[in-house]
C-alpha cells in the first residue's frame, strides 16, 4: 500500500535539489542487518532515502544532482537498486529492477546497484558540492572518499571533484519536520492502530498473566490494522519494572494491586506512532496511584495546552515540570519552594526524563530544538512531537512507603496545528473514569 503519493516523492526531491542550489547528493538506504548466520533481521529501510524516494528495497542508493538553471541544466534523480533477478525472486520475492523503478517511482534515470561504483565517480566529476551524511556509516564513508579519489587522480585531465562536502541531513531534518497532509494522515493512522491497541491491553490485562502476553496483544493489533512493525520495542512494566525507564525484558508476572505502565506504538508506512498509558492491572485504581496518576495526567493537560504556533519548542516540557514539581512540593517528597526545587533538581529523583521529541519516519525523529542562535526553536504548524511526562517512585526514605514502586508516564503524539495541537492518540483511554470503565467492559 502506498500512503504517499509519487509526485509528492518527486516533489520531495526537487524541493532538495532547490535548497542545495548546486552540486550532487548522494543518498544510500539502509544495509540488511544479518541476525545470525544467514538469518537477517526484518529489514528497515534508511529513512532519509525512504523520504525522497519511496523506494523499499535494500541495495539502492540515490543521487540528486541539482543541475544548473542558468545553463539550461535540468535537476535528475537517479536510483541505483537491485536488477531483476528471476531466480533470486523465486526465493526472496519482487524486485523492481531499474526499468521498473524509472516507470513506477518517477526517477529520471536507473542503473543496476552493480554498476555504483563505475559510475558515481563520473557523475561527481565537475560537481562543486558534495552532499553526503559523512560519519553516518563508515563503510559508506571509505566507499565515498574512494570515489574522491579517483575523480582527483584525474585531475590533469581538467576534471575537478567537489571541494565542498556539506551534511545532507542538514537540509533534510527540516524538511521532515514539517509534515504534508499525507503524511498527517498517515500518522493519524498509525496513532490510531497504536491507540486500539492500548485500549486492547486494558481489556486483556489481568493478574498473573505475564508482560509478553501483553506485548502479544500489542503485535496482533498492530500487525491486523496493517502496521507492518512496532515503532520500537514495546515496553510492558508491571508494577516496580515502570521505574526503569527503558525496561523491555517484558517477562515479569502482572500482580493484582500494581499498575502496569506500556509505552508502545506502532510503524505504518515508515510513519510511527508513539504512546505511553499506565494502568492499574485489576482495572481499579489505589488511592495513591490515583493521586500519582491524577498530577501526571495534570500535567501533561499543561504541557499540551502549550504545544501551540509562537511558544518555543521547551514551553510544554517547562509547563509540565512546574505542575509535577509543585506536585512533589505538595506530597512532602521535595522540601523548600518551587525555585529553589527546579533550580538544584531535586525533582529528578522523580521526572528524570524531558517531555516530547519530534515524531514522524524515526520515533525519535530528525528536526533541531535549537535554533542557529541556540535558543530553542519556536513550534509551528505541521510538526508533530510527543506529550510524555512522567513521576517515577523508587524506594526512598523521603517518600511513604505506599507510594514507593509506583511508575507512571502519559504520552501522546501531538500535531501543532495554526492555533493549538491536534493530539492524533486521543482514542487511546487516558482519564481514570475512562481507563476503568474500559477496563471493566
Ligand atoms: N518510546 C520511546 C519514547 O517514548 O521516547
Ligand atoms: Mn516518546
Ligand atoms: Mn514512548
């Protein structure tokens, strides 16, 4: 299934070829990953050359040359990828071959991936620029400083190489930042597999199942809405696992009385979706891991009600922390004002963790905080973060014991939209009186 159309990838790359102004890119995807022997893990593709192509198969790269309108040169798009092989099909199945990329993806040309290495250092020739993500994969690298040189060998021949290599991703990052309206919807989408799901694991959970018996609720659904992978391991922490803020053993018993705090969500077309919901594993909430729950759950309305166009991209995390610290003030955990309790951090025993990250093709997807100034960027319509504030409760003398090994994180994924945010998550329960009539049905 396509989600996004061709000429929006076309688009996509001529609207980098006009930010590079000049010069050539070179894009590869990502290498299979062999998982043991000749077993490979389930392939993903990079996800920059995913965006500027469309292109899902592994062995491809991308060049770009943005051409020069003043000498009546056109840009081009070039893929490299896999020829049509009949009996490597019959094992591992379709590939398009270059003929067919050209007709059904748009490129202007396609060359056999066999065929890289003769002819890049042809098309570098002359180029005055250089985009590459250098450092990002040192084989990449050796391979790019290899054609280098041997544009540079012929250099009493005339032929010049590029003498400017600048970071592609540069320009990349803030194009992903601001999604299209198919990608908008392709994120609602994803939002809302991940949120069926979340409201699936309230339903099924039950004292003595196990955590992965959860996780599998997760991949059913995910899998049966067409995702094709979960976006990143799925967490599933019973009880004082939630407390560990990257636990994904997911192999401990649910016991009646805790909370059972999933962060998990899913990868539709490249696209992710990423939600945190902690609920009590009986369907009935304590009165302390309602009071808990209930300062969490206020301060992401907070943080929420400042994803908004003007307010910088630290103003929700900000919002959060002052409702969460006067929280910790007000249940005795921290001493002395809401300063003083910002300024010296003591609130990290507790909210470790800051409160979103740009969403989108990564989880934790490209795009600066900052600006060039170093100060943080302002939010504006069409970039999609997350919403996840948190309290953690580790055994501590300054806490009472009934609240020790109570974990808890809200997340959602928000679309900043012209005056406020659209939270794409919001079918995923979330309130106690949703979450344990849910849980009750
Ligand atoms: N699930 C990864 C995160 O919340 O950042
Ligand atoms: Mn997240
Ligand atoms: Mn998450």
């Amino acid at each position: 299934m396509m989600n996004i159309s061709i000429p929006e990838f076309k688009n996509r790359r001529l609207a980098l070829m006009q930010h590079m102004g000049t010069g050539i890119a070179i894009i590869p995807t990502a290498a299979e990953a062999i998982r043991n022997r000749d077993s490979h893990y389930p392939y993903r593709f990079d996800s920059y050359f995913y965006y500027l192509s469309g292109f899902k198969e592994p062995e491809s790269v991308l060049v770009l040359i943005a051409g020069d309108a003043g000498k009546g040169l056109a840009p081009k798009s070039i893929l490299f990828c896999r020829d049509k092989d009949m009996e490597r099909e019959i094992w591992d199945g379709f590939r398009y071959g270059p003929a067919a990329a050209v007709a059904e993806f748009g490129f202007d040309e396609a060359y056999s991936i066999t065929e890289l290495d003769e002819l890049v250092p042809k098309l570098l020739a002359n180029q005055s620029k250089l985009f590459f993500s250098l450092g990002a994969d040192a084989a990449w690298d050796v391979k790019l400083t290899q054609w280098l040189n041997q544009v540079k060998a012929q250099a009493r021949t005339g032929v010049s190489a590029p003498d400017d290599i600048a970071d592609v991703r540069k320009l990349l990052d803030e194009m992903r930042l601001f999604k299209s309206p198919a990608e908008k919807a392709l994120m609602r989408r994803s939002a809302n597999i991940a949120a069926s799901a979340h409201q699936r694991a309230m339903q099924k959970a039950r004292a003595g199942k196990m955590e992965y018996e959860i996780e599998a609720e997760f991949l059913h659904e995910f899998y049966r809405f067409g995702a094709q992978a979960p976006a990143y391991t799925s967490i599933v922490a019973g009880g004082a696992n939630a407390c560990t803020l990257h636990y994904n053993a997911n192999n401990a018993q649910l016991n009646d009385g805790d909370l059972l705090l999933i962060d998990a969500g899913c990868e539709l077309d490249g696209y992710a979706s990423d939600i945190t919901r902690t609920f009590p594993v009986n369907g009935k909430f304590s009165a302390a891991q309602k009071d808990v729950y209930e300062l969490v759950l206020a301060s992401q309305a907070a943080a929420i009600a400042n994803v908004k166009p003007g307010n910088h991209w630290n103003a929700p995390h900000e919002a959060a922390l002052d409702v969460l610290v006067q929280g910790f003030i007000d249940f005795g955990w921290c001493k002395g004002t809401k300063q003083a309790v910002l300024e010296t951090g003591a609130y990290r025993q507790f909210y470790m963790h800051r409160t979103g990250h740009w969403l989108g093709l990564d989880v934790h997807d490209a795009g600066e905080y900052k600006d060039k100034a170093g100060n943080w960027r302002n939010l504006e319509a069409g970039m999609v973060l997350t919403v996840e504030p948190g309290c953690y409760i580790r055994p501590a003398d300054n806490v009472p014991e009934h609240f020790w090994n109570i974990g808890i994180r809200i997340e959602d994924d928000a679309l900043v939209t012209a005056d406020g945010c659209e939270i794409l998550t919001i079918a995923a329960p979330k309130t106690v009186t949703d979450i344990e009539t849910v849980m009750a049905q």
